[in-house]
C-alpha cells in the first residue's frame, strides 16, 4: 500500500496497517475510558511512527558502529519495558504479596496476590513521575518519585463498587507522615506515645476531665511527642511526608461501607445494629498453657506458623481459629489450659487523640463518613472525624473555647467530600487496621485482591514444601 501523507511518500505492507490501526483504536478506547483528553496530543506521534517518520525513532538502527547499535538496542528495549511496566501497572492490575499475618488464615504470609484496579476503576497518578516497580523509595534510597508534578484525585469508572467482605489493597491513611527509617511504622502514634511519656504526670487524663480538656491534654501529647522525634534523628531518620499514591500499600478486608454504623460487642462486628457473619477462617487469640511443646506435625496441621509459636513462647498467646482452638481444647495430654486472651487496652486504639474507652474487642458504635453526607459536630465526637475533615480532605480546625471552627468559621456540622471504609484484619487480636488508624478514604483505594497466583511458606525449605501448590491460582474468597 503506498500513498501521500504530509508530502510525503509512505509505504506500508498489510500487516504495517493492520497492527497500526489496532494500536490507534486501543489508545483512542483507553482514552475514553480514563476521560484524560490530555493523551490527544500523542496520537500524532503514534501516526507518525507507522507512516509519515518525520522523527527519525530508529535513527540509531543505521549506525555502521555495531557494539553502539547493540547498546542502543538494549536501551530501546529497556525504555519500552518501563513505559509498559509503568502503563500497566498503574492502570490495570499489579502484584502484591502478604508481609504479616494480619488476614490469616484466609490470606497468609508469602501469597503473592493479583490486584486489579480495573473492577474499582484506577485511579489517575497522583504524582505521575515515579520510577516503575517503586512505591516510595529506590532500590539505592531516595525516594522513587518527583513531587515537581501532582494531580488531584480522579478515578476512573470501575467494573464494581467495593462490597462489604472483599479483600481490598489500599494506601496506608497514616502513611502521610513517615521517617526515613523504615522501622517506624506509624509516626502519629509514635508522636502520641512519646508525647504521654514526658507529659501524662503532668498533663493526667481522668473521669474527671472534660471533653475539652481531653482534646487539648492529646494535642499536647502531640506536639511533645512530634519535638521528642525531630530532636532525636539519629534514632528514628528524617521527618518526610508522602503523597497519598505514595504510602505504603496494606491489604485488609473490607467490613464498614461509607453511610454504615459499625460497632464491635465482644468480638462481634455489627453493621447497623445486625451482626456480620465472620469469615471461616476468622482468627483470636487464646491464653495457652501447655504440658510439652507442640509436635512438628501437629504444628502444620494447625497451620500454626513459627512466628505465632514464638509468639506463644513470649506472651503465653496463641491466635487460633475456632477449628484449631476446638482441636487443641481436646487434646488434654497437650493442653493444659486454653481460653480467650482479654484484649482490653484502650491506648493505641482510633481516634489516638481522644480515648473513648474502645478496645479492639468493643468498639464504637461510630459511623462511617459517605460522600455528601453530614453530621453534627461536638466535643463528643469531634476526636474521630478531625483526622478526615482536616487530613483527608484539607481542611483547617480549631477549637476555641468549646467551639468548633473549620476554615476558621465557626461549624457544628460538616458535610464530607468522599466516600470511607472500614477495614479489618481476619486475625482479629493480631491486625493493626481501621481500629488502630480509622477510615480509609476512597483516593487511598489501590485495587481489589483476585486471587493467589503463588504461594510460598516463609518457615519451610524448597524442597520441603515451599511452595503452597494448593493455594496457587485460587481466588481469595475461596479461603473464606
């Protein structure tokens, strides 16, 4: 086929024009979907590479140098692999694999998951220049992405809406602040922990004490906490914040819906005052007393992991499904006693700047904000949603003699701008989530969990059953 483009003669063979015309309608469809008519401006050079090439794109192919042409290759190749590696993996789907054992033993340690983006619909880049297969800091350090560009939030439509149940991988919300080293895993608790060592004798918290006071003695706890950090860098790294595409990524079950009133009464979660059916493979914790140690067999047969052994050896706990629990209760020639660990601390419990007296076991009741919704505000409550209304959605707040000010108006109500979540650990008394941290805000929504395309056990050799072959290509709600 041979025609005049521009003034100038093009040539193309029916297998040039065929494989042209499919990438042109799959890019133009790609835009569609994402709405980002920006990308208009690279339909010309897509032309111009199969027809006109006015820019010359293999002009190293005609080097006479032959070690130049074979780098030069290399490069093309590379530069091609990353651009499709960034395209695929921030549009469509990527890997995620399971770090702690906070979902066992639905989802366990070492699963390496496929996470689509496409059934919730991905998000656009926040900051669109970041190094492919990073999610905050280089392989060298230093961090993977340029700030120099940010976008505000926007999704693309999704396949689906989250549903009460799914496993979901999102940005971790107190993720905002973080150090540059990677032990601190929560920097505000971290600030509130620190902030009550140097100031609780003198700042103490009682019955006694009004909801106001409260507020103020936690802002208190926070800022001493927050100077304690930077004054001693050497312990805890850099102070550095993150963009929200930028947090590190958590995987969790999904269990409040933005609009739903949850509530947890002895273990139970409650959605609206209905009881939630817990998964299968639910996990508590149980105070075990034991004759002798725990035989190999038996170990694996439980799917009691060395790390919850350790566990066992150093706090006389052992996190169990009710299938293990029932098990080992019976086997009286092991067990000497077993029963359900009390887990009544309220400290480190959501929100971290106002104890309510909730424990991991009773909480709430306490709704979940929904997009265009309002509630009313008071000192009673004003702890749970300052986090969204000032950090998620950025606004300022103050409190003046018992009076809520947002934007430096004075407010007894907000309205909110997006939906939230409610997420949970399946090991219940072992799961640092929505209960330690709060709500998850749609733009912090990564992708939804598919299922488990390789599994490996952490505690086991290659030739001693690593790889789980059973889990392999199996959807994650199949292990509920």
């Amino acid at each position: 086929m041979e025609f005049n483009l521009l003034g100038r003669n093009v040539k193309m063979t029916r297998k040039v024009l065929i494989k042209f015309i499919i990438v042109l309608v799959l890019y133009i469809l790609f835009l569609f979907w994402v709405k980002s008519w920006m990308g208009i401006i690279v339909i010309p050079f897509i032309i111009d590479n199969y027809t006109t090439k006015f820019i010359p794109w293999g002009w190293w192919k005609k080097s006479n140098n032959t070690f130049f042409k074979k780098i030069m290759s290399w490069v093309d190749a590379i530069v091609f692999a990353l651009v499709a590696v960034y395209f695929v993996h921030q549009f469509f789907f990527q890997n995620y694999v399971i770090p702690t054992s906070s979902l066992e033993k639905s989802l366990l340690v070492g699963d390496y998951l496929f996470v689509s983006k496409v059934n919730y619909g991905p998000r656009k880049p926040h900051t669109p220049l970041s190094m492919p297969l990073t999610q905050h800091t280089l392989p060298t350090g230093g961090k993977s992405y340029s700030e120099a560009i940010q976008w505000d939030y926007e999704r693309v439509q999704g396949l689906e809406e989250i549903e009460r149940g799914d496993i979901v991988v999102f940005n971790y919300p107190a993720g905002d602040v973080a150090t540059s080293n990677p032990d601190v895993i929560d920097f505000h608790a971290l600030c509130y922990h620190y902030g009550m060592s140097e100031l609780g004798e003198t700042m103490p918290i009682d019955s006694a004490s009004t909801p106001e006071e409260i507020y103020r003695n936690y802002k208190a706890y926070y800022d001493a906490g927050l100077e304690y950090i930077k004054r001693n860098p050497h312990i805890f790294g850099e102070i550095t914040h993150r963009p929200v595409d930028r947090r590190e990524n958590y995987v969790k079950r999904c269990l409040g819906l933005p609009g739903n009133t949850l509530e947890i009464k002895d273990r139970v979660v409650y959605i609206d005052g209905k009881p939630v059916e817990q998964p299968s493979n639910v996990q508590f914790s149980y105070k075990v007393e034991l004759t002798q140690t725990i035989p190999e067999w038996m170990r694996r047969e439980l799917g009691i992991s060395v790390e919850d052994l350790n566990l066992l050896y150093q706090t006389g706990q052992l996190p169990l499904t009710q299938e293990s629990y029932e098990k080992l209760k019976n086997n009286k020639r092991l067990v000497k006693s077993i029963s359900i660990a009390d887990n009544d601390y309220t400290q480190g419990i959501y929100p971290l700047n106002g104890n309510k007296g909730w424990t991991v076991d009773n909480y709430g009741p306490v709704w979940i904000p929904k997009r265009g919704e309002s509630i009313k505000l008071d000192m009673d409550n004003i702890a749970v949603y300052e986090r969204p209304i000032t950090a998620y959605e950025g606004n300022s707040l103050e409190i003046k003699d018992g009076k809520i000010f947002i934007n430096g108006k004075e407010s007894d109500s907000y309205t909110f701008k997006m939906d939230y979540y409610w997420m949970m650990g399946d090991n219940r008394h072992n799961s640092a989530d929505s209960r330690c941290w709060g709500f998850v805000p749609e733009d912090h929504i990564v992708g939804k969990a598919l299922f488990v395309w390789l599994s490996l056990d952490k505690d086991l050799g290659w030739f001693d059953g690593k790889i789980r072959w059973e889990r392999l290509f199996r959807s994650v709600n199949s292990f509920d």
